[in-house]
C-alpha cells in the first residue's frame, strides 16, 4: 500500500500531513507558503514524490449547509492546476480526492489549545493541524470494521 497525503488548501499557507505506510494514522509534515498556484502545486508534487503517495485528500471547505464557500471555489481551481501538472508530468497515476473539512480549522485550533500550545505557535502550525484532521478522517472513512 502506498501512503496518502492530505491538503489543508489556504489562501496563505497549504497544511500538509501523509499517512503512515499502514494507512492507520495521519501525520503533519509541512505547511507549504503560498507563492503562485503553479509553483504551490509544484511543491505538493514534490512532496507525493518524496513520500510515494498514490492519493492526494484535499479538504473541501464547504459551509455548514453543505453549499460552496468563496474557498471552495479556490480549492477547485487548485485541484484543477495540481491535475494539469500531473498530468504533463507523467504523474497521472496518482488519484485526487475531496474530503469535507467543515470545522476541521476549528477541531485543529482546539486541540493545540488543549495541547497548550501558544497563540503565536499555534498560527504556525494550524494548517497543518487541520491536514492532519483532513487525512485522519479520511483514513478512517476507508478503514473495514473488524469481526
């Protein structure tokens, strides 16, 4: 089994977490600085390599009611530049998926305060917090119940 990796998609930063290579749990790596939607997508390119993952998870961030947000948008059309990228790279192997990130920011925020963690750290960290969430989530969805 290949890892995953997992995108908290920002108009800042981009959280990055990857999975363990048993597909249990999550694990925050990066938080990528956005420079360009070209060059950021190059980057996350550069992390499926280095990581050999078979499936990016990007957080769709979704209003409670389920309708698109002024983010969702954004993250659509960054889906849609990491595809093309992919694409002419030879790297169309590697399969993109949603996964709906409604509070994942706010559960991400909570947990590093329980955690402790400051205020000027916790900025830090955040995005990539909230792909840690993203990813678990989705590692769990995928996980079969044991009989």
């Amino acid at each position: 089994m290949q890892k995953k990796i997992a995108l908290d998609v920002g108009d800042k930063t981009i959280g990055v977490a990857v999975s363990d290579p048993l597909l249990i749990t999550a694990q925050g790596v990066t938080t990528i600085e956005r420079i360009g939607i070209r060059k950021d997508a190059g980057k996350v390119m550069d992390l499926i390599k280095e990581y050999d993952c078979d499936t990016v998870v990007i957080g769709l961030p979704k209003k409670l009611d389920g309708t698109d947000s002024p983010q969702t948008e954004k993250v659509y059309t960054f889906k849609t530049m990491l595809e093309n990228k992919m694409r002419s790279s030879g790297m169309s192997h590697v399969k993109i998926v949603y996964q709906d990130e409604r509070l994942t920011t706010v559960m991400a925020e909570k947990v590093l305060i329980e955690g402790d963690v400051s205020r000027s750290k916790r900025k830090k960290v955040i995005d990539k917090q909230a792909a840690v969430l993203i990813l678990q989530s989705f590692l769990d969805s995928q996980q079969t119940p044991c009989l």
